[in-house]
C-alpha cells in the first residue's frame, strides 16, 4: 500500500503549504487541515549532487522540486535514471537515508508509468 503525501490547508484564507508551516504564509492563520496532494506530479527542475552529506547511498543524489495539479511544490530525492524536466512523476514512500544506525523515510520522486 502506498502512502499519500498531504499537503496542509489553512483554514482562514485557503493557502496550500508544503511542508507543514507553523503559520500561514499569506494570513498568518494558525489553523491548517490535512489534504492529499495526489499521486502524479511534474517535475520542474533539478540537480545532480555529488558532495553527499552521511548516510546517503546513492551517488549521485538527484533531488528535484516538483509541482502537483493544485500548484503545491515540494523537494524530494528523485529515483531513476532518465530523469528530464516536465516529465510526470510519482510520490513513493521509502528509506531516504540512514542516519548512524536508524534509516530514515520519507517522500522520492519516480517516473510515473501508466498502466496499459
């Protein structure tokens, strides 16, 4: 079962946050609910990083800012090897990285293939 990311609405003015904010960027509400950002995104750009802090695998990082249907942007590792700008992509929940001896989880980013 794959895990949904969610993005967190504000209940004073209706702003999409990704990540979760401790205020509202537009109204400074305070107040925010949960809502699925969905399971297709675009990819809008990114970079290749060679230079990887500890704990991370793969050489090289991909990371890539990614835009859903409603507009909210979100950054993330990108899994895959033909990896262009405007191509559709998929949230998948999975180790990020490890962490001394604890792996860590969280949102990548791969290709979206269509079932046919």
């Amino acid at each position: 079962m794959q895990e949904l990311m969610v993005g967190f609405k504000c209940k004073g003015c209706s702003m999409l946050h990704y990540p979760r904010h401790a205020r509202c960027l537009r109204c400074k509400g305070t107040v925010f609910e949960e809502v699925e950002l969905g399971d297709e995104c675009k990819l809008l750009t990114y970079t290749k990083l060679y230079a990887l802090p500890e704990g991370i695998e793969m050489t090289p990082l991909l990371l890539g800012i990614v835009e859903f249907p409603n507009g909210v942007r979100a950054l993330g590792q990108l899994k895959g090897d033909d990896i262009k700008v405007g191509m559709r992509l998929r949230p998948i929940w999975g180790k990020i990285r490890k962490l001394g001896e604890k792996d860590i989880y969280g949102f990548r980013f791969e290709p979206f293939y269509s079932p046919q």
